[in-house]
C-alpha cells in the first residue's frame, strides 16, 4: 500500500483528487485536516505517516495580496520543518501554476514555494516533482474563486448576468484529467523536479461563456442534450450541470395523446450515446456507484421507484419519486453515487441513456452505496 498525504484535501483540486484516490488499489490516504498546519505534533505526525505527499494546501490570487505570498511559503516551510523533525523523505508532488510567470504575490509564492521543496529534495536525496498546471476548472468549484468556468454556470443557473472583465485566450485543463496526472506520479514516482502541465482546452474567455448561455437554452428549457463535438465540451457541459439545483429533476415530459394511447418525447441529442432498459422485481435497488465523468439519464417507463442520489465525500441524500404514468427524466450528476429502487407492487420498468458506449476496460463506475 501506498500512503498518500494530501495537503489541502478539503479544496477543490483536493476534493477531487481525494474522491479518485480513495477507489484506487494499493493506495491508502492518510487523514489531513488544515488545522495540521497549526500543531507541530499533528503536522509532524502526518509527514511521518506519509509515502507521498501532495502538497496543494494555500491561499490564491482572490486573498488579501499583502497576506498571500507570506501564507503560501509560510505553509511550505512548515512541511519542509515537520519533514526535518522526523526525519522524513517523502515523495512530494507540488501544485504551482502557469501564473509563476507573472510577477505577482500569488504566482511569486508559487515559484519560491516550488524551489524550497526541490531545495530540499536535493539535500535529503529524495524525489519531488512541482507542476507548473494551467487553469483547471470541473464540478464543484467554488464560484467567484476557483474558476470563471464555475462563475459562469453558476451564474447561468441562478439567473445572472455573467461580466467579461477580461476577454483573453485561457488554457485550461480539466481538474479529473489533472487529478489522473497526479495518480500516475504517485504510483510511478518521476524523477523529473518540474513537468509542465499540458492543457486539454483552451478558448476566449466570450467564446466558453457562448457556449455554457447555449447549454442554459438548450438543456436547462428543453432537456435536450447539447452538440458536444469533444471531450473539452463533454468537461464543460458537466461542469455546467454541477450547478444546477436538485429541484430541477424530475424533468416532467409533455405526454401527445389521441384515441390510439399517448406518447413521449424523451430525448433529443446530436451526439453518440447508448440507449438501454431494466426489468427490476418490487422491492430490489440497481446501482450504487458513481461516475466521475459519464453523462447519464433515468426514465422509468412502467412502475414507480425511489431515486437517491448522494455526491462523493457527503452524507446529504437526494430523493426523487418517479411514475411511469407521469413520464419524466432525472439526469444523474457526475460524482453523484446513485441508485433507482422498485418501490411497488409490479415489475419496474426503467429506460437509461448514456453518452458513451459501455467500455469493461474504462467504465468509469466506482461502488459507492447511497
């Protein structure tokens, strides 16, 4: 087993790093709660335990700038002591920024902090790798701070006007394909002191908020799925849908009827997918797991079911009651542990669509019970 520490766990890179670590074999995660920093004994307790350290813990840009360079290096320096003390070398993998460029107190933090770790690597003869990583966006980032992606959507989903401050081209990297990157150092131990992070997506600041306004008119009104032409747009539509409030679903659908029965649009979409269905006796629950990347839509056809949702690292349980006789869809969000319950008396009948062809090798579902 290897025994990762994670610095800034409960931060959004760190939340997702923590989520995809802890359903990874061989590898056991070590608690860390940011208060660490504020107890030399707990610190120090936590570097001993550790194999490898992610060290993402700090302050960005949108702090007080007279505070920020002295807290960011002030939390490396801290690391570096317990690790001292204890006499401790571990693997340490560094989250700096593309912003080390640019003379500010964030990026300038960022630099200094990057090179005391690789300082210390030296001395102790053991292996640190820093990641110069462009803007990351996804799922549950905090709006207003971590990402003008997440500003966006969440914007768009409360029925705000988003403002272009500055409508420059931003390389971006999505924070799952960023959180797989930091997997394979951990297992693979690179011997490389900086890498730099490649960008999966990049585009004007106007032209991503052009797309996520599509995604408010097209999905949010209509329920139909948007042309994702790529994989950047699949990163960015699930970003878009972290946002939306869990009231939204059960998407009631409009039911054509004549002398002949009725029928019911479910889904519209211009991009590939897989379309299958369940029987499902009373009283027995499918799923429980998640996906971290997948798009996915319930619809029961005949019967009524309970449909529960809980997202990764949280207690809060979502509930829907579906009927057949009363046709409607629930998208499952990403990182989303799900599962859909027969809670009648007859066989359940449940139609799901998915975005992409079920793959065994990759097939982006982890056990969780709801």
């Amino acid at each position: 087993m290897i025994k990762v520490g994670i610095t800034g766990n409960d931060g959004f890179i760190g939340y997702h790093l923590t989520s995809f670590l802890r359903v990874q074999e061989n590898i056991e995660l070590v608690p860390f709660e940011l208060e660490y920093f504020n107890s030399t004994s707990k610190l120090e307790s936590f570097v001993a335990a550790s194999d490898v350290i992610v060290h993402l813990a700090g302050v960005n840009r949108h702090h007080d700038q007279s505070e920020l360079y002295q807290i960011n290096v002030g939390l490396t320096e801290k690391l570096i002591a317990a690790a001292n003390k204890t006499n401790s070398n571990p693997y340490i993998i560094f989250s700096s920024s593309t912003q080390e460029e640019k003379n500010n107190p964030y990026g300038n933090s960022k630099r200094k902090s990057r090179e005391l770790l690789e300082k210390w690597a030296k001395e102790k003869k053991t292996n640190f790798t820093g990641l110069i990583i462009p803007n990351v966006f996804g799922p549950f980032g905090q709006p207003f701070y971590n990402s003008f992606i997440s500003t966006f959507s969440y914007q768009l989903n409360h029925n705000e006007e988003p403002i272009i401050e500055t409508d420059a081209k931003i390389n971006l990297i999505f924070v799952f394909d960023l959180v797989k990157i930091i997997h394979h150092l951990v297992i693979n131990r690179s011997k490389e002191s900086k890498i730099m992070v490649p960008h999966n997506g990049s585009g004007k600041v106007s032209e991503i908020l052009e797309k996520l306004r599509s995604y408010k008119s097209i999905y949010l009104s209509n329920g139909i799925i948007p042309d994702l032409d790529n994989y950047f747009d699949i990163c960015l539509f699930n970003t878009f849908r972290s946002y939306i409030d869990y009231k939204f679903y059960p998407f009631f659908l409009k039911v054509h009827e004549d002398n002949r029965g009725h029928l019911v649009e479910l889904l519209k979409t211009k991009i590939q997918g897989q379309i299958f269905f369940s029987y499902t006796k009373p009283g027995i629950t499918r799923g429980n797991h998640f996906h971290f990347n997948k798009i996915e839509r319930f619809c029961v056809i005949k019967g009524i079911a309970e449909i529960k949702l809980k997202k990764v690292g949280t207690k809060d349980i979502i509930k829907y009651d579906v009927d057949g006789r009363n046709p409607s869809f629930i998208d499952i969000p990403v990182m989303h542990s799900h599962n859909i319950t027969n809670t009648g008396n007859e066989e359940l009948l449940t139609l799901f669509w998915t975005n992409e062809f079920y793959n065994p090798e990759k097939p982006d579902t982890y056990y969780e019970e709801v």
